[in-house]
C-alpha cells in the first residue's frame, strides 16, 4: 500500500544489495519506477544485515 514500509532481510552467508537504479542500459530499458516514487539503492547489506 502507499505510504507502507518494506524492509529487506538479508539471510543468506554473503553480502547483497537491492536498488531500484539500473546498472547497465539494458537494465534502463526495463526499469520503470510508479509515478512519484523515489528510486533507492540500498549498498551493501551484511549477512544477517537489514535495509
């Protein structure tokens, strides 16, 4: 819903990452953000880490 929060865990031994900025062109030609939505991009995240 808008306005909710999501929280991404991270539970697997290695470090992870979740963004919503494409990284290559190809990935700019599939990426699409909903009207007034703010892009992320959260580093890093630790086994074990939270974002």
């Amino acid at each position: 819903m808008v306005g909710d929060t999501v929280e991404f865990h991270n539970v697997s031994a290695f470090v992870h990452s979740v963004s919503t900025r494409p990284a290559t062109p190809e990935e700019t030609a599939s990426t699409e953000l909903p009207a007034g939505a703010e892009s992320f991009d959260s580093g890093e995240i630790p086994a074990g880490g939270i974002y």
